[in-house]
C-alpha cells in the first residue's frame, strides 16, 4: 500500500504505466502533445511549472514517476487481470499482445509467516504508545488542518469532474442509452477517410475515462489513509487482551490445583463407594436388557404364529410394542440394527393381507345366496379386521366395500334374469343370444314377476349390508368412546402428577437438611414404582408370548416398555361380540366421526346403487317404448310395485333414493301424457260426431254419477247381469236433479273420473294430472263453443241448422260439468302439497269459462227471440181485427220455444229466460206503439192494442210453468203530457 496513516492522499498515475504496455517510442517524446480541452476541461496545459503537485494526465503521460509503480494501490485495483473486461477496448492502447499472464512465484524466495514480524511488532509497540502520546499532548498545526481542507476541497473539485451518470445506483451498460452516453461509438467509423480523427477520437475518450478512474480511486486511497489510526487501536488492545488472558489462565491453574487436592483429600474414597453402586445398577440393567433382547428376538416368530391365524390385531400390537421397545430401550443395539426395518416391512405385509383378507370377506358377504337371514357372516371375524385396518389407518377398505357391492348389485339382475328366461320355454336362448334381447321377449305379467323378484333380492340385499356396516359402525363408535375415556385418565393423572410434585418438593428440602444426595433420593423414590407398573403392564399385555423356562422366568418375559399403552378395555359390540380396543390408536376424534359418516354414506349409497341397477333394467326394457304401451291397471300394478320398493330401502337405509323415483316419475310422465292424449282424442271424435241430440242415459252411467253422491270420486265395480235388465233412462238425475245430455258428456264424465282415479292410483302424476284434466276440460268447452254457438257442427255433421233446442241441451250439458267442478277440486286439494295448492286456480278459470259460455247461450236464445220481434212488429198495425196477425205469430213462436226447452231446462232458468225475452218483446213493442203515435188516451186504437197484448198475456201465462210469471205489459205504453 502507497500510503500509512499520516501521509496525504497519494494521486494515482496515468494507466498507461509501463508494466502493462509495451516501451514506448523515443521518437514520440519529441512530438509535441496537443490539448485536450474536450476530454479534461478542467485541467490547465502550458509550462509544467505551473501544474498542481498532482501529475498531469495531459503532460506526464509518458514519463516515468514514482506513481507508476504497480505497488500503490490504485494501480493494484486497476490490474486489468482481476476481472473480465472487452478485450477490443484494452487491445486498442495496449495493443494485441495484450493477453493474461500467470506470475510464477520464485523459488529463491523464503515463505513468510506472521511469526517473523513477531520481533518487529514488540519493538514498535512501544514507540507507537510514545507516538500516541505526543498526538494527544501536541495537538495539530493551523498548517496541517489548512492542508487537509486544502486536500478535501481539492478531492471534491476532483469528483465533480466526474460525471453524474456513473454515480447513478442504477448505472448499468448492458442499457443501451446508458452505453451510449458514457461510450458514444456512434461517432467512431473508419469509412469515409475518417480513420485518423476517429482513432484519435477513440484514444482521448479512453484518455478521459481512465481520467475519471484516478480520480475515483484517489478519493478511495484518501479515505483508507484518514482511517490508518483505527488499526494501530486494533492493534493495542489485541496486545491487551493477550495480557488479560495470560493473567486468568494462571488464576485457573491455581484454582485447580486446590480443586485436585480438596477431591483427592474428601471425594476420592465416597465416589469410589457410589461407582460400584452405580455399576452394581448398570449389571442389573444388562441383565434386564439381555431378558428383554430375549424377548424382542422372539417377536418375528410370534407374530408368524398370529398371522396364521388372522390374528391381524394381535400381530399389529406386538409389532407395535416392539418398536417403541426398541427405540426407546433397545436403542443403538448393533444385533437389532436390522430389526427395525424389518418390521416396518412385515407391518406393511399384514397391511396388504387385511386388505386382500377385508376384500375377500367382503365378497364372500355379499355374494352368498339371499336368503331371508340377515346374520353378519362371520361376525368375529369382520370385527378383527376392521379394528386392525383402524389401527392402521387404512380408511379405504370401505371403498373396497362400496366396490363390492356395485358387484353385487349386477349379478343379481343377472342371475334373476337368468333364472327368469331359463324358465320360459318361448325363448330360444341358442337363437337369442344376448341376454337383453331375452328379457325384452317376456311379456308384462312375466317381466312384472322378475322385477318383483329383483325387488325382493334388493330388499334382502340392503338389509344384509345395513347389518355388516352396523357392526362396523359400533367399532367406530367404541374406539371413539374409548379415545374420549383415555382423554379424561389423561386430566386426571396430570391433576395427580402436579400433587406429586408438590409432595416431591417438602421430600427435597428434607434431604438437603440430612446431607443426602438428591440424584440418589430420586433414583431410588422412582425405580420402584416404575418397576412395579412396567412389570404390571407386562404381565397385563394380551400379546406376550411365552419364554422357555430355562432361559427367564415367567413374569420377565413379556416385552417391557416404560412408556407402553398396551393397555386395553374390553368393549362389547351390538351382534355381541367383545373386542379389546388398544390406547395406541392413531386417530383423532373428528377421523373417527368422519369414518363414522362414511360408513352411513356408504349405506345411503348402497339404496342408490339398488335404484340405479333398477332404473338401468326398466330403461333396459322401455327401449322398444314397451312401458309406453302400458294399459292403465299395468301401469298402475306397476308403479304400485316400485313405490313399494322405494318406501322399504327409505326404511332400511334412512334415506329416499331419487333415481328409481325419477324414472318412475318420468314413465308416469310419459304415461299421462299418452292416457290424456288418448282421451283427449276420443272427445274429439266424439264432439266431431255429436248431433246435440238428447239421449239416453243407460244405467251404469246413472251408476256413476250416483257413486260420487257422497262427495267421493272412484269409479264403481261393473256388475254382470243387473246392468242389462235396466232400461235407459231419459235424463240424467244428479242429486234429484234432471239433466237432459247428451251421449259425449256422457264419456266426458266417465273420463273426469278415470282422470280423479289415476291420482289415487299414482299419486306421484297429480299435478300433470291436474294439468291434462283442466286441458281437457277447457277442450271440451272450447269445442262446443265453436260447434253449437259456433254454428260449426252445420259443417262438421252435416246439421241443417242450430236449433234452440241444440242451444238449451248444449247449456244444460255445460251445466252438468259446473256442477262437478267443485268436486273435481276438492279431489285434487286432498292430494296436493300445500305449496302447490296455487294450481287449483285453473278450476277457478274453469268455472268461469263454463259460466261465460252458458250466459252466451242464453243470450244467443233472447237474441234468436230480439230479432223475430223486431221482424213482426215492426209491421205491426193498430187495426181489426183482434187479436191481429202479428200477435197470432208471435204467441206461435213464443210457445215453440217453450216447448223446445222447457223439458231441457230448469223450470227457474225457463222463467228467467221468459222474462228477458219479454223484455225484449215490451221494448220492440214500445217502440212500434210510439212510432205509430198510440197513447193510452181510452180511444179505438188504445183498446185494440190493449186487446192484443192481454191475447199476448193470456197465451203467455198459459204455458207449462210460466203461470205465476209477472209480465207487467203497463210499461209499455208512454204518458202523453
């Protein structure tokens, strides 16, 4: 290093120095050096004299000063060696010679060690305390301190020559402006006869970025020699501390010689006495070891033996025992190196055989013949297994199990079918192969026996798997209960411990008053008690296998742990058998609970996989639309049956599966949609070839109306024999009243009430049912509307003209209807959800259309009566004789349409309409009088017109039923004032 720590800062030289470049042309002395005003700005040129102390970079750059010396400590960061650099940027200067070169250490040379400045640094130590001493005595100069600002100032001056982009922390070349701001090579093209200017150029900008580097590592140098003195203070207090510790290393001495001589006078004789009871302690302790190496070398056959006979929990609880023995107490024993390991293998083997051992029972279960029995099969031996695979962790076996049981589900469809069609000597199994196409040749009465038997076998089958997970499911639960109760014996020993400790503390404080040893008043108030509860354990452990008798005694040869949870409580499953379930179970609570959902899922799943098969073998069979082709008992037979299968797996596994449900509701869907077009149909036809004639009324349809009298709705039995000795009746009579219909309502009742049956029958389709029945309903009222007010049925049957009589019977029969409405609703209401209850407001729409259309008719009637009064009496004259020829007709017409609906109508609405028609009639009436300008004045014309509205009266008032009717003929005549 070119500087110490009172020197000033040492300027660094240019960076052509001659141990980098090669020697320099005499010649070029000569040559005058041009300025460089672009490249150091700052630096003055002229006569050397009048330069700063500092070399120039400008006129020294190619003389030899003591600052080219490569051992001041710029030039030695500056050696271009060190790091990576572009070697076109240093071969430009310093030619292409320029190549790294090792430096190969002489031989002659001693090697120098921090050993041979020893002499050195205690000679100058004292002259550098003397140094100290002055500095602090004799303060520094005015001179020296101006020289120091002097310097500092001119280092300052010197960075801000420096340029502020190589201060930036983010100064990085690999940036491309960067690059170009600091190397601008943009400028530097040999073509064009530049190459001279562009080289010079190239040279002054390296000149001025090696200027920049002195100047950095001036201000480096500077800053080390300002701080020259921390390293002499170093220095010192090293020197102290080696005074420090030499003086504690001789107290140390000291005080162990008097340690040696207090132990050799008053310990050596007691230790003595304690190592040989401490050794006679260590034989006991080998001894024990050698028993119970004894007993673990016995392990491997033991468990040989449990597994031969599936004693998978047994196996599993020695191997267990056996390791903590020996990571505990058995730990770095070199013969049992191996032992480890291979019991981990030989527990991983037992693993695979529950496994393979639980897969076996499972399908042995599952597939035994399905008989009425629903016993566990070999119950001891499901229990064994599940408990070792719990103790395992092998939480999958009931995916095992789930497998199983989709197995299952399959065979027996197929067996049942197998049985089925090998019964059936229709079907030529060699002509009809595969086994589908053989069950869609039966027919509904034998498909229907087969899917009552696969029922059966379901049923059976879900019973027989609730039984097996039950008793899975009370293993799960007592190693939950027994989890729980060694939590609480946990709380209950701590509780005892703190106790323990307590009485533990008065026991010590008495012992330091006797003078005893503590460590030996502990060894021996534990070793008892330990002894006894291991030995305890031992002989409580169900597992031990016996020793020979030469070898240990009986109660020692069991496996010993001081930390053993071989501790078992005996818990009793629900089919009665009793399991030990051990304390080293390794799960947790809400594991437990889990599995305990599991096993309860895997139930449900059980009923879903029984539905799926079922559906798979309904669709299986409705492919050629067979189940569409269903007649309403079949279908109704049918889903009786499934509705039953449906309720008996809810009641054995807790939970309604929805896939059978589904396709129940599906083919129900199907089967209303045909049972209402198939109605539907027939009432077209039969309204597209109704006459609206009245007919007869045969006795079963009497029968029918007279079943849903009490309100009830059900289609009665037909009775042979009886029926045919009846004769038809005219009318119908509804609850003593006549109804005059004719043949179509007929059906159309007949057919609400298969509609209001198939509900009871399948009350899964009640609201579609609701839906097709108001439909239907609507249908016919639509219908009629078009062919009798309508006049459509001129067209369709070929009717020569609408009578009044086709209009009254059309009423009546819309009568019939509304009068079952009410009935039809609360039939429905009975069987509908509350929250669906929102739909019968179709009736309600109903009711009101029927309404409609009746007032309709009776409107159409008056309106028949309006205009032939209206034709007659507007050429109505007040002239003999009496009663005139208008009346004449108009009394004939009234009493024909009397005649035409007295005997279809109610003798109320008769009157009803009576009495509007003769409003009708007053009105025309009236209005031909005042057109005539007749005035109730007692003249000839007022008495012949009176004349012939009594006539109108009298024949009025004559006919059947309309005898107390109130005319009131007064209106008609208009006071003239």
């Amino acid at each position: 290093m070119a500087s110490s720590h009172s020197s000033s800062p040492v300027p660094q030289g240019s960076s052509n120095d001659v141990f980098f470049k090669k020697e320099v042309d005499p010649s070029k002395h000569i040559q005058p050096v041009p300025s460089l005003p672009d490249v150091c700005p700052k630096e003055p040129t002229g006569d050397s004299h009048s330069l700063y102390v500092a070399p120039s970079l400008v006129t020294d750059q190619h003389r030899w000063t003591v600052y080219h010396s490569k051992v001041n400590l710029p030039a030695a960061l500056n050696d271009p060696r060190l790091a990576k650099r572009e070697s076109d940027f240093f071969t430009k200067t310093w030619g292409l010679d320029f190549v790294d070169t090792e430096v190969i250490p002489s031989f002659y040379l001693p090697q120098i060690s921090k050993e041979h400045f020893t002499v050195y640094q205690q000679e100058i130590s004292q002259r550098e305390k003397i140094h100290e001493r002055c500095k602090n005595i004799c303060p520094p100069k005015d001179t020296f301190e101006r020289t120091l600002l002097h310097t500092h100032d001119k280092s300052r001056t010197d960075l801000e020559q420096v340029p502020k982009i190589f201060m930036k922390p983010d100064f990085a070349l690999d940036d491309s402006l960067t690059f170009n701001s600091v190397l601008p090579w943009s400028h530097f093209n040999t073509a064009g006869g530049k190459g001279n200017r562009d080289a010079a150029s190239s040279k002054l900008l390296q000149e001025k970025l090696s200027h920049y580097l002195d100047i950095v590592e001036v201000n480096i140098a500077h800053q080390i020699s300002l701080r020259s003195e921390a390293f002499f203070h170093a220095m010192t207090s090293q020197h102290e501390l080696q005074d420090y510790l030499k003086k504690t290393s001789q107290a140390v001495k000291m005080l162990r010689d008097k340690i040696a001589q207090i132990d050799k006078v008053m310990c050596e004789g007691s230790l003595h006495i304690l190592r040989l009871a401490l050794t006679r302690n260590n034989c006991v302790k080998v001894y024990n070891k050698l028993k119970l190496m004894a007993t673990v070398h016995q392990t491997q056959p033991t468990v040989q033996v449990l597994l031969s006979t599936s004693e998978f929990v047994g196996a599993l609880d020695l191997i267990a025992t056996t390791q903590e023995v020996l990571q505990q107490e058995l730990q770095g024993i070199h013969s049992f190196r191996h032992l480890g390991s291979q019991l981990c293998e030989l527990e991983k083997l037992i693993d695979k055989m529950m496994i393979a051992e639980f897969s076996t029972y499972s399908h042995s279960d599952l597939n035994r013949p399905l008989e009425d029995d629903c016993q566990v099969l070999e119950e001891e031996r499901l229990v064994s297994l599940v408990f070792g695979l719990l103790k395992q962790r092998k939480l999958n076996f009931l995916e095992i199990y789930g497998e199983k049981m989709i197995i299952t589900a399959k065979n027996i469809i197929k067996q049942c079918v197998i049985n089925k069609v090998s019964q059936i000597e229709e079907i030529d199994t060699d002509v009809v192969v595969k086994l589908a196409d053989q069950m869609r040749m039966l027919n509904f009465p034998q498909w229907f026996e087969l899917l009552k038997d696969i029922f059966s076998k379901f049923t059976i089958f879900l019973q027989r798997v609730k039984a097996t997970l039950n008793i899975i499911h009370s293993v799960v639960l007592s190693v939950l209960d027994k989890n729980q109760r060694t939590r609480e014996l946990e709380e209950i020993s701590q509780q005892k411990n703190a106790a323990k400790d307590n009485t533990l503390d008065t026991e010590v404080a008495y012992l330091i008053h006797e003078g005893m040893f503590i460590s030996d008043a502990f060894t021996e108030g534990e070793l008892t008690p330990v002894a006894v509860d291991t030995t305890s354990q031992r002989n409580a452990s169900p597992n031990s296998e016996p020793c020979s008798s030469d070898s240990v005694s009986e109660p020692e040869c069991t496996t010993d742990s001081s930390s053993s949870k071989e501790q078992t409580a005996s818990s009793a499953i629900p089919g009665g058998v009793d399991i030990l379930v051990s304390e080293d179970m390794r799960l947790t609570d809400s594991e437990l609970g889990k599995l305990a959902n599991n096993i309860q899922e895997l139930l449900y799943s059980a009923s879903d996989i029984c539905h799926d098969r079922a559906v798979k073998f309904l669709m299986s069979r409705a492919k050629d639309g067979f189940l569409e082709k269903l007649n309403s008992m079949e279908f109704i037979t049918l889903s009786r049956l499934m509705e039953t299968f449906i309720l008996d797996t809810e009641q054995i596994c807790g939970r309604k599966s929805m896939s059978l449900l589904g396709a129940l509701q599906s083919q129900a869907n199907k089967f209303v949609n045909r049972f209402h077009e198939e109605r539907k149909t027939k009432l077209s036809l039969l309204l597209d070839n109704e006459r609206w004639k009245q007919a007869d009324v045969p006795a079963e349809f009497q029968d029918l109306v007279d079943s849903i009298s009490d309100g009830k709705i059900a289609l009665p039995e037909k009775k042979s024999g009886a029926t045919e000795e009846r004769k038809p009746a005219e009318v119908l009579i509804v609850e003593g009243q006549q109804y005059a219909v004719v043949g179509t309502v007929l059906l159309l009742i007949r057919i609400i009430l298969e509609y209001c049956q198939c509900v009871d029958n399948i009350p899964s389709v009640t609201t579609d049912m609701l839906t097709r029945l108001s439909d239907l309903l609507k249908y016919f009222n639509s219908r009629s509307c078009q062919l009798v007010l309508g006049a459509g049925a001129l067209q369709v049957v070929g009717l020569k003209t609408i009578t009044t009589k086709n209009l009254a019977l059309s009423s009546r029969c819309l009568q019939l209807i509304v009068h079952y409405i009410p009935v039809i609703r609360a039939h429905f209401e009975a069987r509908l959800p509350p929250k669906q209850y929102s739909m019968l407001r179709h009736f309600d729409h109903i009711t009101k259309d029927y309404h409609d259309h009746i007032a309709e008719i009776s409107a159409k009637l008056v309106a028949i009566m309006d205009s032939l009064f209206d034709k007659l009496l507007s050429k109505y004259e007040v002239k003999a004789p009496v009663p005139s020829a208008c009346f004449r007709n108009i009394c004939k017409q009234m009493t024909k349409m009397h005649e035409a609906i007295f005997d279809l109508l109610p003798e109320e609405q008769t009157q009803m309409l009576f009495l509007r028609i003769n409003a009708s009639y007053k009105l025309h009436l009236k209005k031909q009088l005042s057109h005539l300008n007749v005035i109730n004045d007692g003249g000839p014309q007022n008495g012949l017109v009176t004349a012939d509205v009594a006539f109108y009266t009298g024949n009025l008032q004559a006919l059947k039923g309309l005898k107390d009717l109130d005319l009131n003929m007064a209106e008609i005549w208009e006071q003239k004032r």
